[in-house]
C-alpha cells in the first residue's frame, strides 16, 4: 500500500527546477539592474522590437544630420563674413569713385582703388573651406574667379579683345582719346554689360556652376547652403572695377572719363545692394538650419524617451527584483539543508 | 489448531517478512531512479494461515500517457526556441547590432554625411564601406541560415536513428514483458525499463499506447500512424548536406506516411523531430526570403534610370547575378541575399572608383565633374524612406520603405521568439507538473520505505518470539512426556 503523496525524486527535482529558474532571472535580472535597459529586447518586446530598431537608427540620423548640418553652417557663416567684407571693400570702392567723379584728383586713385577691389574680390571668392572652393557652386575642386589683374589671364586679354572688337583698337592705343562720351556709353552698354551678365563672365571669368551646392538639412527638407560666384552682384561689381582698372588710366577725354565712372557708380551701387540681398537670403538658410537643429534635437529628445518607455526598465525595480531574488536563493539554499537533514534515518 | 500448525505460521510468517524486506531494500536502492517504479509486497490470505507475497509495481496509466505527452510537447517548444535564439544572433547578432536594419541605417547615415560634402574621397570610402557592410551582411545572413538549415537536417537524420535504435530496443523489451507474461513469470524490471524507452521517444515523435493481451503494447503516432505493433515500422530520412536556398529538405517517413507539419511559433507538434522540421523549412525559410526581399529592395533602390533613350532601368551600387537587370517586384527572388554584391565600377577592392557614388554607377549624372554634387546623394538617401512593393510573411505583397521593412523582419523574428518562449514556459510547467505528480505515485519515498521497515522489523521479532514461545511449550509437552 502507498500511504505516502511525495516521493523522495519530486522533492529534489522540484528544488532543482525551482533554482535553476531563479538563477536563470538572476542573471538577467542582474543585467537589466546594470543597464536599466530589459535584458532581451527581442524576448520582452516581441513584435515592437522593430519599433525599437527604427528608433535607436532614426536617432543615429538625426544626430548624423545635426552633424553634417554644422558643416552646412561653417560654410554659411564663411561665406557671411566674406559677403560682408566684400560689401565693405566695395562701399569704399563706390565713395572713391564718388569722389573722382566730382573732383578733378587723379584718376589713378580710382584706378589704383579699382584694381585692390579686384584683388580682394579674386582673393574673397576664391576662398576655401574644408577642402572646397565656398564659391564654386558645385564645382568645388576648381577656383572659381580668374586673375584678371595678370595681363595673360583669360579675363584680362578677353576684355582687351572685346575693347579692340568693339573700336577698332586696344585700350593702350592712343586713339581712345577720340572716343566721345556716347561711344563709351554705348559701348559699356551694349558690349560690356551683355558679356559680364551673360557668358563672357561664365566662359573666361568664373569657372563656379549656377547650381549651388544642396544640402539635406532635415528628414525631409533641403535647402541651398552656398553662393555661387556667378550671382549678378559679383559680376556687376566685377564689371565696374574691371573697367574702371582698364580704362581710366588712359588718355580719355574728360567726359568719357565721367561717362565711365558714372556707369561703374551706377553698377557698384546695384551690386552692392545685391549683395546686401545676398546676405539676407544667406541669413535666413542659416537660420533655417538652426531651426532644423531645434527641430532635431527636439526630436531626438522625444525618440529618446519613446525608446525608454518601450525598452527601459524602472532602476529601482530591477534593483529590488535583483535582492529579492538573491533572497530567494538563499531561502531555498537554506531550505535544502533543512530538507537534506530531514530524514527518518537520523532518528532511527 | 495444533501447536505444529502455529510454528508453520510463524515460520511462513518469518518468510514473508524477509521477501518483503527485499522488495523494501530494493525499493530503496532505485530512490533516485525516475524510471524505477516502486515494487509493493502484497499480503494476501489463501487460508487460515498461509499467507503469500505477491509484488506488484505501482502505475498510473492516464498520468503516464499525460506525462508523454506533455514531454514530447515540451521538447519541440524546447527545441524551437533554443534555435531561433541562435537563428537569431546567427542573423542579427547581439543587439541586432549586426542586422541588415540597423547597417542599412547606418549606411544611410554614412551617405547623408557623404551627401553634405560630396567633394571629400574619404567620405564615399566610408560610404562604401558601409554599403559593403551591409552586402556582408545579407550574405553572411543567407549563408548562416542555409549552414542552419543543414544542421538542422543532420540533426533530423542523427534523431531518426535514434528513434529507429530506440525502437529495436523497444521490441526486445516488449517480447521479454510477453514472454514473462505468458509463463506467468514477473517482468517488473522490464516494465520499467519499456516505460523508460517510451518516455525517451516521446521526446521524438508524439505518441501514445495501445495495451494488448499478455501486456503487448503497440505505438502510435499522435497523427494515426502506427510506430510499433509487434515489430517496429521502419522510420527513414533522407538527409540533405549542403542546403542552398531554394533546396528542399526531405519529409520524415514513419511506416512510409510522412510525419505531419507542425505550423506556428508555439508549436502545434510535438516531439523534436516535427520541431526541426518546423524550423528547418518555415521558419529558415522565411527568414531567408525576407533577407531576399532586404536585397532586392537594395538593389531596386539604388537601380539607375539611363538619361537617355529608351530609359533603361539597371542596377547600379548594389548588384547581382542577373545584372544589368533589376530583380522583379512582387515575387521573392530566392538567394538574391547571398547573390547580391558591390558593383565592380564603385569598388576600390576591385579597381573602381568611389567616387562614381556621387555621380552615379551605371550612368554619369554629373557629366561635369562637379565635386561638390549631391543631387544623386540626396536623391538616394530619400529613396530608402519611400515606400515600394515587398512581400511580406506569407506571399502577401505590401508598400513598405525599405528601412521599415527590414524593422519588420526583426519584428517577424523577435515576435515569434517570444511566443516560443512564453510557450515554452507554460509546456515546461505543465511537464514537470505531470513528472511530479507521476513520480509521488510512482518513485520512491526513502521515509516511508524507512517506516515500513520497523514495521518488518516488528513483525520479524514477533514471528521469531512466536517461534520461540512454541518452542518452549513443545519442551514443557515433551517433559511431561518423560
């Protein structure tokens, strides 16, 4: 007859499943007190762990886009500086020429002035940053602006081209003294304003693409973030300085001389504030890509805490589960010493 | 009643007690066999007197049956989540730090950081690095799930011969239990020993027993399929070694009927063998044709559209076999993920130039030169995020962005781990719940065995008196006598 309803095998198996589970926790209780992050994320989030996934990699790229963002933002802030500059260089150019215009100083000041502009302005967008020409457009490798002030330059020998094509002669001819007022008038006008806004600039002046350089400066969104050296401001400035240097050292009449520095006030004017428009319209990409960053790191900040709801443990509670269970472990270790001198053996 | 009658009752008496004790020693001995059943020494009365021992084992039939049942379902769960834990880390890695989700994101990043500087080498060789961790990582993937499959097939081949040894154990067992049984001979250690073999198939193939005359029993599979009936039918596999991926595994055949398919991630089978079947050729399989769908979403992504006429579309930074082409939408292009590779033009490793990454692979979108374009960049990281055709678990195509897709497949993997897992927990339950219950009926309890012995010990002394007293009173006769 059995009388008894355990037997000797159920107790010991019972003990020995019991803390294997409860060592099996321990471990992974242990990690999650350690990490505050569940032990596997795959076991604890089952389908969601997809979700999880694409959180952690859409913070990745949103931090990867805050970074190459700051690249976008030196650029921008370098080319303010140069833009800024320029405007300065150029303001003073314009008070020079003012100056030559209702004086009779020496127009070799003008020319002097005209041509220190040009070397500044060859200097300034021809800067580069990390490896890039700011200027270029897209085509960042190559300087953009020729050396006009070299006599062999492209630049310089095609506008004595274009003077001879238009009169017959080059500019260091004698017979430019008989050019009147209206010639050089139409010639300014109908010769070298269609060359510098049109392809004479692109093909021997500047070698910068039209298409400037995009950036993606959020998920979805992108945005120019440089200025190319083929916007009109750079080639009207170009224009009066470039004539200016040429002409006005040569024995003109003084009319055509006025006709020429009143054409390039004229020109400096609507380049400088061209430029001035440049500036703004930079300012606000700039700003846009602050606020980009806003956005992103406001994002992150949300991801972030997403991520923790879903695959974050609470610290203290892992810590608890973490004592309770090592007080659990050593209740049952207890336990089997007690069992194991339970016997009826002893007594006997 | 004469005293002579009485000293043969004490004597039988005495006899009895020793055959008891012997059973009682042995019972003691087996305490920590699981498989041992414990032996009882039954008293029963003929006549006045003459009492015999009669040792019978303690069973419990339905809790046998319950308790193989619930083994050989505890053994496939077992056996399913051990391996898709492996499947997993094998594929994804720790983390899934390794999985082609995350390296596709970071490859995205890397080009988003290539796209804001396009003019600088050192960022397309990051970039291409990426893209090539990435191709690593699907053939990798797709080659550590075929080597899976094919352990998994050798594993088969080893259990089927098991089983089959197990069987022929079985049968000599069996014929020794009937032969006893017909000469009226006791089998009790054979008995135990059958019961023993039956549990360790059970960890196979779910089964269950059909007692016949002279304790024949006869197994059957849980699907009908008979597994022994006087001789053990034939269970055969034809194991496959090199798995490719679009092999196909062989069925397992017991007596000639293959052995049902066991479908879900808290398993409808039981027994290992269904279970590796089970992972073997679904779940194996359709971890492979997503990363065949990861791939050919790559491929599709990056595919280039010729400037000019008639506009031919044909892979570009990523490739395969059947390039220029691009892998068709809406069917799984099965080992596309262990075919598919870097193109030759953009890869420095095999002499092309990173820098085709800016301008585009197959064709030259920037016919200039331009160093710092980035059209072709932006536009290729904007592609991962839109949506195209997948399909999806099961055959059903869905319009997915590639990024979510692959998040998907870790979502597919890691759900079905935790149901497996979850199921495992409460079929484990349920199995030592019923080992439990079955050997407080069945096993040994040293106590109570340890009780029974000072009652043996009692009654020995009793009889041993009895004989003595009688003996006295015989002497007491006979001096009267003389």
């Amino acid at each position: 007859m059995k009388v008894s309803f355990v037997s000797t095998q159920a107790i010991t198996q019972a003990m020995r499943y019991q803390m294997a589970r409860m060592q099996t926790d321990l471990v992974s209780a242990n990690k999650e007190a350690v990490t505050f992050r569940v032990a596997d994320r795959g076991l604890a989030l089952g389908a969601r762990t997809g979700m999880s996934v694409s959180f952690h990699r859409d913070i990745d790229r949103l931090k990867g886009l805050t970074d190459s963002n700051e690249l976008a933002a030196s650029r921008l802030a370098s080319t303010q500086v140069i833009l800024n500059q320029m405007k300065d260089d150029a303001d003073s150019l314009l008070s020079a020429f003012t100056t030559a215009l209702s004086s009779a100083s020496d127009p070799n000041i003008a020319k002097d002035q005209a041509e220190v502009f040009i070397a500044s302005m060859t200097s300034s967008l021809n800067a580069h940053l990390n490896g890039e020409h700011l200027f270029a457009g897209i085509n960042t490798d190559v300087k953009p602006l020729d050396d006009f002030l070299d006599p062999a330059s492209t630049s310089a020998t095609e506008f004595n081209e274009l003077f001879e094509g238009h009169f017959g002669f080059y500019p260091d001819d004698t017979d430019v003294s008989d050019i009147t007022a209206a010639e050089m008038e139409d010639f300014l006008d109908n010769v070298v304003e269609p060359y510098f806004m049109g392809t004479g600039w692109t093909d021997h002046w500047s070698s910068a693409t039209d298409q400037q350089i995009v950036s993606r400066i959020t998920l979805t969104e992108t945005a120019e973030t440089s200025v190319s050296a083929n916007i009109d401001p750079f080639r009207k400035l170009a224009m009066a300085a470039a004539t200016i240097s040429v002409l006005v050292g040569r024995d003109l009449q003084s009319t055509t001389k006025s006709a020429l520095l009143e054409k390039a006030i004229s020109d400096l004017g609507a380049g400088i504030s061209g430029i001035a428009n440049q500036t703004g319209y930079t300012g606000i990409t700039e700003q846009r890509i602050d606020r980009a960053n806003e956005r992103m790191s406001m994002q992150v900040d949300i991801i972030s805490k997403s991520l923790i709801d879903i695959e974050g443990v609470d610290e203290s509670e892992a810590a608890v589960k973490v004592n309770g269970l090592i007080a659990q472990i050593e209740l049952s270790y207890t336990l089997t010493s007690r069992m194991q001198q339970m016997s009826l053996l002893k007594f006997l | 009643m004469s005293l002579s009658t009485a000293l043969n009752t004490a004597q039988n008496s005495l006899l009895n007690t020793q055959r008891q004790t012997s059973v009682l020693s042995r019972n003691m001995a087996n305490a920590d066999n699981p498989d041992y059943n414990r032996r009882t020494a039954v008293l029963s009365s003929l006549h006045p007197g003459a009492r015999v021992v009669d040792i019978q084992r303690s069973t419990d039939a339905a809790l046998f049956k319950q308790n193989l049942t619930a083994l050989s379902g505890w053994s496939a769960q077992s056996k399913i989540v051990y391996e898709l834990d492996r499947l997993s880390l094998d594929v994804n890695g720790v983390d899934h730090a390794t999985s082609p989700a995350m390296l596709i994101g970071q490859f995205q990043e890397a080009l988003q950081l290539y796209s804001s500087t396009p003019s600088n080498r050192t960022l397309a060789e990051n970039s291409i690095e990426m893209a090539r961790e990435v191709v690593r990582s699907l053939n990798d993937g797709s080659a550590s799930i075929q080597s899976f499959r094919s352990q998994m097939d050798g594993e088969i081949a080893q259990g089927v011969e098991e089983l089959n040894s197990l069987l022929a154990d079985f049968k000599k067992v069996n014929d020794e239990i009937i032969r006893a049984s017909r000469s009226g001979r006791d089998a009790l250690d054979a008995h135990d020993t059958r019961d023993a073999i039956l549990k360790r198939v059970s960890e196979f193939v779910p089964i269950s027993t059909i007692s016949r005359d002279d304790n024949d029993l006869m197994i059957v599979t849980a699907d009908g399929t008979t597994l022994f009936e006087t001789d053990p039918r034939p269970v055969s596999f034809e194991p496959t070694v090199v798995y490719g991926s679009a092999t196909v595994g062989n069925r397992i055949l017991v007596d000639g009927v293959p052995l049902a398919k066991s479908t879900g991630a808290n398993t409808t089978g039981g027994g290992s063998l269904a279970a590796m079947v089970q992972l073997r050729d679904s779940f194996a399989v359709e971890m492979q044709s997503q990363l065949d769908e990861v791939a050919r979403g790559l491929i599709q992504t990056f595919s280039e559209t010729d400037p000019n006429p008639p506009n031919d579309v044909v892979a570009g930074l990523f490739t395969w076999p059947g390039a220029p082409n691009v892998p068709a939408a809406g069917t799984v292009e099965t080992g596309l993920a262990s075919g598919i590779s870097l193109n030759a033009t953009v890869d420095p490793s095999k002499g092309g130039d990173v820098e085709r990454l800016r301008d585009g692979v197959a064709f030259d979108f920037n016919p200039d030169g331009n160093a710092s374009f980035s059209e072709y960049l932006i536009d290729k990281v904007n592609s991962l995020d839109e949506p195209m055709t997948f399909v999806t678990n099961g055959g059903v195509t869905a319009s997915q962005s590639l990024m979510t897709f692959s998040a998907g497949s870790i979502s597919w993997l890691e759900d079905a781990r935790k149901t497996a897992s979850s199921a495992a927990e409460t079929k484990s339950a349920t199995m030592f719940r019923t080992s439990e219950v079955l050997s407080n009926l069945t096993n040994v309890n040293v106590d109570e065995e340890m009780a029974l012995m000072l009652q043996l010990e009692q009654s020995y002394a009793a009889s041993a008196k009895m004989m003595q007293m009688i003996d006295e009173m015989l002497q007491t006769l006979l001096s009267v006598v003389r």
